[in-house]
C-alpha cells in the first residue's frame, strides 16, 4: 500500500515538472517565435504586410488623439471600439504607436465645451450631430468622428467618418470601419514622408476646370501637393534635369502622376512629345478622355443634340500605348435617372425619374486594388475602347458596363423622346463593354524612329525610345472626374453625387484609388479594399423573444460548466477508486 502511495507520489512530482519545463520551454519558444492567429473570416484582425513594413520604418512615436469616447451612440461605440482593436493591433508591431481616447464634450460647462468644440474644428476635425431617438424622446448630441495625430513635430487630422449624402448613418460607419486600417496606415505614411508627392491637372486643351474638379482636388491635396500645369510646348515642363550618383545628367519627373481630364481641343505634335517623354521616364498617367463630345445642356433647352466625334489629335498616342477608344456612345439599362418635367398639378410643376440610357452605371467584374468593392460609378455619355496586343504591356479591363448595353456608332442623334417609350430590350443584348482600363508595363514611344538624331541625343531633352517600367488608366469619360454645381448657388458639389437623385455613386473614391495606385502602387491601396461585414444584431426578430435569448446567453454558459464538472469528478473517482 505504501509502495503504492510512494509511486503516485513519485508520479505527481514527475508531470509537474514536466509541466513546468513545457511552460518554460513554451515561453522560450513564443518569446522568440512570434504570430498571432486570426479566425475571422475577413481576417478583420490580420494587419497587412504593407502596413508593418509601414510600421517597421518609425523612428519615433506617432501618437493618436482619438475623440471617440463618452455616451455613444452604439453604432459610433462600433466604431470606437473597432478604432481602439486596430491601434492595439499596430502596436504588438511597434512600441512607436500610442492613443488615447478623449471626450471632447465632457465639461459641464457649456462654455468651455463651446471652446473645445471650436478649438477641434480649427485643427481640422469636423463634428457630426447625431440623433438619437429613445424611450426618453429625440436627443441631439455633437460628436467628433476622427483624431488628431502628431509625429515629430507634424500633426494631422484624421477623419474616421465621412459624410456622404444619400447615406444612412449605419453605412457611413460600416465603411468607417471597414477603412480604419488604411486610414491609420495612411496618416502614418504621410507624417513619416517628409514631403506629399507632387501631382499635376493638365491644362491648355480645354480640360475641366477648377471648379468642376474642385472636390477631387481638394480630396488629393490631403496626400498630394496638386498643381495645374498648361504645357504650352515646353519641352521641360513635367521633367528636370538632375545629377545622377556617377556624376552624369539624368532626366528626371518633376510629377508622380498627371491627369488629363476632358480635353476638347487639339494636342499640338510638341505637347505629345512632353507627354510621351513624361511616361518614358516612367511617369504615370490618368486619362480621362470623351472619343464622342455631347452635351446635355443641348438637350435641355433644344430635346435634342448630337454626338458627333471628339478629334483632338490623341487617338495615335493612346493606340501606341495599347487602346483604342471608340467613337461611339453606350446606352445602358442600367442608367442614371434624371429628371423630367411631365405636367403640372395644381400649378406646381410635376417632375419625374426616368433611366436616361446614355447615362450608364458602371461597375467592376474584377477583384482588383482600384475597384474592389467599388460601387457602381456614374457615367455620362461614355464610350467603349478596345485594347491592342503589346509586347511587355499588361491590360486589365476596371469598369464595365450592364449586361444589357449597345453601341451607337458617331454621329449619334440624341432625343429626350426615347424616355416617353419602353426599350426594346432585343437592342440591349451586349454585355460588359469596358470603359476603363490599366495599362502596366514598359511602352514604347510613338516618336521612335520618327525624330532626327541630332535630336533625339540632345541631352536637354533627354530623349527614351523605350520606358522604365509604368503603368496609365484610360477612362472613355471625362464626366467621370467632374463634379457637378449647385443648379441655383454655383457651389461645387461632392464628387459622385447627383444632386436631383440625391444619390451618391463611388465616383470619388475610384478617382482617389487610380491615383494613388498609379503613385503609391498596390502597397496601401489594397488595405482600402478590405471589406468587413458586420453581423448586426436582427432588431425586429428579437423583440418578441428576448427572454429566450437572455436565458440562452446567461444559462448555457454555466450550465456547461457543472456538466464539465461532473463528468471530471465522474472520471476522477473511477480513475482512482481502490
């Protein structure tokens, strides 16, 4: 009996320091060994590889003055506590990210809460009013969705939400939290560069101007430093010439990207030349071209216009680079409604919505950094385009049209009296017809072999048959980078939203994703294209059986754990019964 004793004795103290020397053993290892499982389907907690290369580079402490605390509402206590998980994330990577969270309304004293508020909306954080409605009535509070970030001696405003018309307050913080990531990672990148990369509007060709691409610009120039450059045949205009690490001259982009939006007039041979050169080099370009000019302000004042083909000297250059755009217009089922003055009632005028069909709706067919989870875009009077086979140039095609599309080929009669009539849906059987495009790789310029050879040696021009390694985006609209103006006051209104619908497409945030993919690659683009799906709570299902849910959450937890109990002390007794 004593051997007996002396034996589980003797095997006690064994597996305990067995135990001890695993849990040593363990902690050695993961000390040394780290990684962190995320069982997430969306990998909500899975920090990026960009993101920690991002994070690795700090050499200092970036510090997040987060203003999202006090009594929430629980859709922003969501975006509180999702802001809060992705700053705990960032910093098992660095100890150079710290946070804090701040009630901005926590004074008594309405005054000083006054001087707060003021103090935010001066260092670039906008508050947002939010409705409550209780079994206590409707209650207003002001709230600040956003922080204030500082790194060195720089300090930046981070807004987490962003007001977006047409969009209930639910969506607007789905996609807050859906962007937290890239929001962060952003800001960091910003701070820790020590300037914004320089991009550039290119003017003298008729393109849009200022005020009808004021939002997009404004939107930039938080990342970018945005100038409007006028070529005006100035061979240098979008390149300099620098000292190279061996002591020669080099050719080198003043300008990480340029956008050519909505030219009408014709490119000189010269000013080709400064584009095709800018690319050589390796610049990057957004194209945003009208192959068909047509104009609704015709429309609205005749009921009747036509498209007829927008020449300005571009289709060689763009062909050479692998497109072609179509001189056509796309009518799609699958359009923008805009509004129609059929009637009066009682002397007031009677508007109506009807699909007006050369005002398609695009969207992606792909899962590509630029569109992923993009919605739909809106278009006016947009074109096809084709590409060409070009050796070492990749094409993927970003925005397509309906299923239920047809091409009209230049001149094109355009009458406001199809809306009085049903389509004949036999017409409208071409599916996807692209109408943007990236073009990534090494292009060849269309001046090779057309140059004299004192020329192309002339080390002020620096002249490349061939190009580094770039990429471009040709878009067969140019209305999709305009904003549209307030039809009584003038004001520029949000790029991608349609003030007679109220409605807002995905304009913007395509635009914002072109540049920064062309400038800044897939790095931190692809962090904006996760998509978080929030498993919201059925309001409407659980009102008629809480009490079954609040029993199931509070009793089966313990319940489990006396089953647990009783089956270790069943096994226990019989294991060591005598």
């Amino acid at each position: 009996m004593a051997n007996k004793k002396n034996n589980q004795k003797r095997s006690s103290l064994i597996r305990l320091a067995l135990g001890i020397v695993i849990i040593v053993f363990v902690n050695v290892i993961s000390a040394n060994l780290f990684t962190r499982i995320d069982l997430t389907a969306e990998k909500r907690y899975t920090v990026s590889d960009d993101t920690r290369e991002l994070l690795r580079k700090l050499d200092d402490v970036v510090y997040f003055q987060v203003y999202l605390k006090g009594d929430l509402a629980p859709r922003y206590k969501r975006l509180q506590k999702a802001t809060q998980e992705m700053l705990d994330e960032l910093r098992v990577y660095t100890d150079n990210v710290q946070y804090e969270f701040i009630n901005p309304s926590s004074n008594d004293d309405p005054k000083e809460r006054y001087i707060t508020h003021e103090h935010l909306k001066e260092r670039g954080l906008m508050p947002a009013e939010v409705r409550e409605d209780d079994a206590e009535g409707v209650k207003f509070q002001i709230i600040f969705p956003g922080a204030i970030v500082s790194y060195k001696s720089k300090e930046i405003p981070l807004q987490l939400l962003r007001p977006e018309r047409g969009a209930t307050e639910d969506e607007m913080v789905n996609r807050a939290i859906e962007n937290i990531e890239f929001n962060l990672a952003y800001v960091i990148n910003l701070l820790s560069n020590d300037q914004k990369p320089k991009i550039a509007f290119i003017e003298g060709h008729g393109e849009l101007g200022l005020q009808e691409t004021a939002d997009i610009t404004r939107a930039l120039q938080q990342n970018y430093v945005v100038e409007r450059v006028r070529l005006n045949e100035q061979v240098n205009i979008l390149t300099e010439r620098v000292e190279s690490d061996s002591g020669r001259m080099a050719i080198r982009n003043i300008y990480k990207a340029i956008i050519i939006a909505g030219p009408d007039s014709v490119f000189s041979e010269k000013d080709k030349f400064i584009i095709d050169q800018y690319i050589m080099h390796g610049g990057k370009v957004l194209w945003l071209v009208d192959p068909v000019f047509a104009s609704m302000d015709s429309l609205q004042f005749g009921g009747a216009t036509m498209g007829i083909t927008n020449d300005i000297n571009l289709d060689d250059q763009l062909f050479n680079y692998g497109v072609r755009l179509n001189t056509n217009l796309i009518m799609d089922l699958i359009a923008l409604p805009i509004p129609v003055h059929t009637g009066s009632v009682a002397g007031q005028p009677q508007i109506d919505f009807f699909p007006w069909y050369f005002f398609p709706l695009v969207t992606p067919q792909i899962n590509h950094p630029v569109v992923s989870n993009l919605s739909a875009v809106k278009t006016e009077f947009v074109s096809s385009l084709d590409t060409i086979h070009i050796p070492k140039v990749k094409k993927t095609f970003l925005l397509n049209t309906s299923p239920y599309s047809r091409r009209l080929n230049s001149p094109v009669y355009i009458n406001l009296n199809i809306l009085g009539y049903e389509p004949d849906e036999h017409l409208y059987q071409e599916k996807y017809l692209p109408v943007a495009v990236l073009l990534e790789g090494e292009f060849s310029s269309i001046y090779k072999n057309r140059i004299s050879p004192s020329l192309a040696y002339s080390k002020e021009i620096g002249f490349s048959e061939f190009s580094d390694p770039t990429a471009m985006i040709i878009v067969a609209d140019a209305d999709v980078i305009r904003n549209q103006l307030h039809y009584k006051q003038g004001y520029p209104l949000p790029l991608g939203y349609d003030q007679w619908t109220e409605q807002t497409f995905d304009n913007k945030k395509f635009i914002l994703n072109a540049i920064d993919y062309l400038t800044e690659g897939s790095d931190l683009i692809s962090i904006r294209s996760r998509e978080l799906k929030l498993r919201l709570l059925d309001n409407t299902y659980l009102k008629g059986n809480e009490l079954k849910w609040k029993l199931i959450n509070v009793g089966i937890p313990p319940l489990l754990v006396i089953i647990f109990g009783i089956i270790y002390i069943f096994i226990r007794k019989k294991r060591y019964s005598v």
